[in-house]
C-alpha cells in the first residue's frame, strides 16, 4: 500500500476541500440571488469541468499555469518558482476541476431559502452580511456540508486532470490514484488492491458519516407519543 501517495491525496482533498468553501461560497450566493441576463454563461462556465475530458482540461491548465502561460509567469515572478509539477499546482488544477460540485450544491441550498426570511431580517436593521451569518448558512447547511463532502471525494479519486498537471513524481505529486494506476501496469494487483480498497472504505466511511450526521441533527428521527 502506498502510503505517501494516500497522505498526499487527503492532504490536496482537504485544501480542496477547503478553498472551495471559502471561495465557492461567494459565487454561489451570487448564482443564487443575481438576475444578471447573461448569467448563464458564467453557470456553463462553472459546469465546464463536468463535461470537459479531464485531459484537455489538464492540458489547458498545464499551458497556462506553466512558466510561459499568464499564471505560472506572473507566480514564478513573486514566488521564484513553477506551479506545474509541484503541490501547489495540484492544488489550482483541483479546485477549478472540482468546482462545480461545490458550487452547484452549494447554489441549490442557498437558493432554496425563502428570501421573505431574508426580507424580514433587513426590516429589523440587520445587515445583509449578518443576515447570511444569521439566516441564509444554518437553513443552507446541509446542502453545504454535501457540497464539501462530494468535493473532498470527487478530489480524491481525480486522476487526468492531476497527471497532467503535477506528473508522478513521488512524494511530491503522486497521487492515490496515479499509485493504483503504476500498480496496475507493474502488474502488482496486491498493492492496487490495497491501496484501492483503503480508498474504498474511507469514501464509504465519510459518505455514511456525512448522512448520518445530516439525518440525526438536521431531520431527527420522528418521535413516538
């Protein structure tokens, strides 16, 4: 079992997992409310990635975040280093490709919320930050607690977009993933196996976690009188 490339692969799914939060919300919130006419083009932008092969997405991204492409110049200009091959590539690469199961769980809860609530909280002088403290995040929380757990997921079995981009180089950009896939063209089916199962389990263990959580706390078994 490779551990290192397991690690690795939870580490980039948390920080996924964690980006997308604080910046899929925002946009989210905007999908939700806005009445822009042509706010359909940034949807189908956020959706991209679901219909885009992953390769050719990981190609773009290695284009533009390489040292000749406008972000991989601009961030080896401040930082002195590249973005392809590395962590930090992986991580940009992951969260535009995970994007859209963030934000479109995220867009749904938000929008489900009865704006008359919202109109209310503005008439008793609270402001509109507040009231998405107050109001619109504990009556969208569970669609935003799915919205994080298929993006920690979705991260952790990524495989075309992260091999473009970050390459297989161990210890450093080797994901689960790519791990299983060596496994399985040295013919070593044992550790796939077992590298694949551990994946396995721990999905499983989060999904039901998840689930669980959201059935007790947010809709409670009914009680007998």
């Amino acid at each position: 079992m490779d551990q290192a490339a397991i690690l690795l692969s939870l580490r980039l799914a948390a920080w996924t997992t964690l980006l997308l939060l604080v910046l899929g919300l925002p946009l989210a919130w905007w999908l939700a409310t806005s009445r822009w006419r042509w706010k359909f083009l940034v949807e189908a932008v956020v959706s991209l990635p679901l219909v885009l092969p992953p390769t050719v997405l990981g190609f773009y991204l290695l284009l533009a975040l390489g040292p000749r492409g406008p972000l991989g110049s601009a961030f080896e200009s401040l930082f002195g280093s590249t973005l392809p091959f590395s962590f930090t590539g992986l991580l940009v690469a992951s969260v535009l490709y995970s994007l859209p199961f963030s934000v479109q769980p995220f867009t749904a809860a938000l929008a489900g919320v009865d704006r008359r609530l919202l109109e209310a909280s503005w008439c008793l002088g609270v402001s509109r930050f507040q009231t998405f403290l107050r109001v619109v995040l504990p009556l969208s929380a569970t669609g935003i607690l799915s919205g994080m757990v298929l993006t920690f997921a979705h991260t952790l079995g990524e495989f075309g977009v992260v091999l473009m981009v970050g390459g297989n180089l161990e210890g450093r950009t080797r994901t689960a993933s790519i791990s299983i896939y060596d496994a399985v063209q040295a013919l070593d089916y044992a550790s796939a196996s077992r590298t694949a199962l551990v994946l396995l389990v721990f999905s499983f263990l989060v999904l039901a976690l998840t689930y669980g959580l959201q059935r007790r706390v947010w809709a409670p078994w009914p009680t007998r009188s």
